[in-house]
C-alpha cells in the first residue's frame, strides 16, 4: 500500500510540475507577444513621419526645378501630386502589413500550449520578416506644409541720426547739432513675394516716426505768425529741442535672392542674405513739441512746449536701406517742408540703422 502511495504521489506531483511549467511557459510567451505588439503599434506613427519626411525632399527638389525653369508651373503641380500620392500608399500599405501582424500576434496570445515550440518559432520568423519597419535613431523633424506662405509680417524699428537739407545751405552749417538731433521709428510691415523664387518681394505696413532737431548756439523754436525761426533764448540753454512725432506708411520694394527652407512646421522663405530696399512713405503729423531745459537764477528748469511750429500736416517723402540678413544702412527724405510756409525751405532728413529689414 505504502508503494501505491508514494507511486501515486509521484504522479500527481509529475503532472502538477508539469502543467505549472506549461503555464510559466505561456505566460512567458504571451508577456513576449504583447511587447512586439507594443512595438508595432509604435512604428506606425515613425511610418508616417518618415514617409512625410520624404514627401518635403522630393516637393523641395521638385521647387528647386521649377525655379531654375527646368519645368513649367503646370508639370510641377502634377509631379508634386504623384509624389503625394505615392507616399500615401506606401503608408497605407505599411500600416496594412503592421495591422496583419498585430491580429495574428493576438490570436496567437489565446494559445493554451505549445508543447513543440513549434507554433512559437513560427510567430517569431514572421515578426522577424517585419524588420525593414523598424527604425533606429532619432526622430527626424517632420515638416508638415511643405507649401511656404507668400505673406509674412514681422516688427521692425530703426534709429540714428537726424537733421535739415536747408536750400542754398550746406550741411555742415546747418543751425542744428549734428549728434545731438536724433530719429527713431518703430512699425509692423508685411512682406509679400512677387515671384516664385522670392527675389522681388513688397514690405508695406505702418510705423511711428519720432524726428529731433536740436538747436545750437543757445537758440530755440519760436512761432512768429505763420513762420517758425530760431531766436537766442534768454537763459543759459543746455537743450532745446524740436520734435516731431509721424504716423505713416512705409512701402518698399525689396531685391535679394532667397530660397525656400523648412522647419518643423512649414516651409518658408529664408531671405538672410544680402539685399536693397527702394521706396517710400506718407502719413500725418501727430504732433509738434519743443523740450527746453535751461537754468533760470542758478535752477535748473524744464519746459515742454505743444504747439504746431506751422509744420507740414501732410508726410511724404523717400526711403531706402541696404543690408544684410535682418540689419542695414537706412536713408529717408522728407519731400514735405518741415516748416511750411517759412520763405527758405528746410527738409528733414535721416541716416541711420533699420532692423529686422
């Protein structure tokens, strides 16, 4: 009895140990076929990345040759939609042989046991076949409009020196300090190419003008009538200055070569290069005002002075810059006298620097 016993024991232990290690064993599979589904289910988004990727190289070569005029407009909108087309089946295709895959991994998940391994080494020689669809490495950037925008707009604002063309007076005796008469001008523009390869382009927007005329040898703005002239002011003057504050529209057209470059959003213009700017403005004069800073029985005093100093209301006048990337040398002329019914005409010019051109 004690032999059928132990006999019997040893079997039921036998039979135990042996369907524990066909458990471990599923489990083990199973936990191995989940990770390779996961894995799948991750390269689909690489898949449509890297097609995409490839997709804004072939429309910028494609734009490369259609600026060198080696094919018309019409053949590159009809080679841009074949390249379109044919990545959109090489993702659907990919994602098709993906989507197989993860169906067969998970019936295969509800195998019960796999006694020969045979079953097992045919899952794994069939993920391995996939291979081709991994990717190592980073993730590239993926641009997603690979069309660039005509129209951009941006800040600009520029700086220097002021002063006056006086007729039949040369600058260098002109009544105004040379450093110390100053412009600035901050605006909005946009910038609109008016070709294909981007190298005529037309900025346009609004700005403010703020133009000083600071007068020197202890003279000051007087408004006499209809005329302003400088006159000795009474005290010790240590600044008078005249300024005048514009509103107007700047317009340009811009010559520079450009190209079209991509980041990970769009495509765009990249016009960092050398270029020249030609054009003009006109606007409103908002306002006339003199800053007096003088000393009056040993105090100091400062008066600020709004009047109109009969200056023009109507601004118009030249521009022009040079440059490269984002900075240049910047010129603009006022065609409208300063003072408009003064006998000698006097108009405001300005050199300085204008930034983000």
């Amino acid at each position: 009895m004690k032999t059928i016993i132990i006999s019997l024991a040893l079997f039921v232990a036998t039979s135990v140990g042996y369907q524990a290690k066909a458990q471990i064993n599923i489990q083990v599979n199973n936990s191995s076929i989940e990770l390779k589904i996961e894995e799948l289910e991750k390269q689909k988004n690489k898949i449509e990345k890297i097609e995409k990727d490839k997709l804004r190289q072939e429309v910028e070569a494609i734009n490369e040759r259609l600026d060198n005029n080696e094919i018309t407009a019409t053949e590159a909108a009809e080679l841009k939609k074949a390249a379109a087309e044919k990545r959109a089946l090489n993702i659907e295709n990919q994602l098709n042989i993906i989507d197989e895959n993860i169906a067969l991994l998970k019936r295969n998940t509800k195998t019960e046991e796999d006694e020969d391994g045979e079953e097992q080494q045919e899952i794994d020689s069939y993920y391995t076949s996939l291979e081709f669809l991994k990717f190592d490495g980073e993730e590239e950037d993926v641009v997603y409009d690979s069309i660039p925008k005509r129209t951009t707009s941006d800040l600009f604002f520029a700086f220097g020196l002021n002063n006056a063309l006086i007729e039949n007076q040369s600058l260098d005796d002109s009544p105004y300090k040379i450093g110390g008469s100053r412009f600035f001008e901050v605006g909005y523009e946009f910038e609109t190419m008016l070709n294909n390869n981007g190298f005529m382009r037309l900025k346009y927007g609004v700005s403010f003008q703020f133009n000083g005329l600071k007068a020197d040898d202890n003279m000051y703005f007087v408004e006499d009538g209809d005329q302003t002239v400088l006159e000795e002011f009474p005290y010790e003057v240590d600044k008078a200055k005249l300024r005048m504050d514009n509103l107007v529209v700047p317009v340009h057209f811009v010559f520079g070569p450009s190209k079209i470059s991509y980041d990970k959003k769009r495509a765009h213009y990249n016009t960092e290069n050398f270029k020249i700017g030609l054009g003009g403005y006109a606007g409103l004069n908002l306002s006339t005002i003199q800053k007096l800073k003088y000393k009056e029985d040993g105090r100091d005093r400062k008066d600020k002075l709004s009047q109109s100093y009969n200056t023009s209301n109507f601004i118009y006048g030249l521009s022009a810059y040079v440059g490269y990337d984002n900075i240049g040398l910047y010129v603009k002329y006022d065609l409208n006298p300063i003072f408009k019914d003064n006998p000698i005409e006097q108009n405001n010019i300005s050199v300085g620097l204008r930034v983000g051109i």
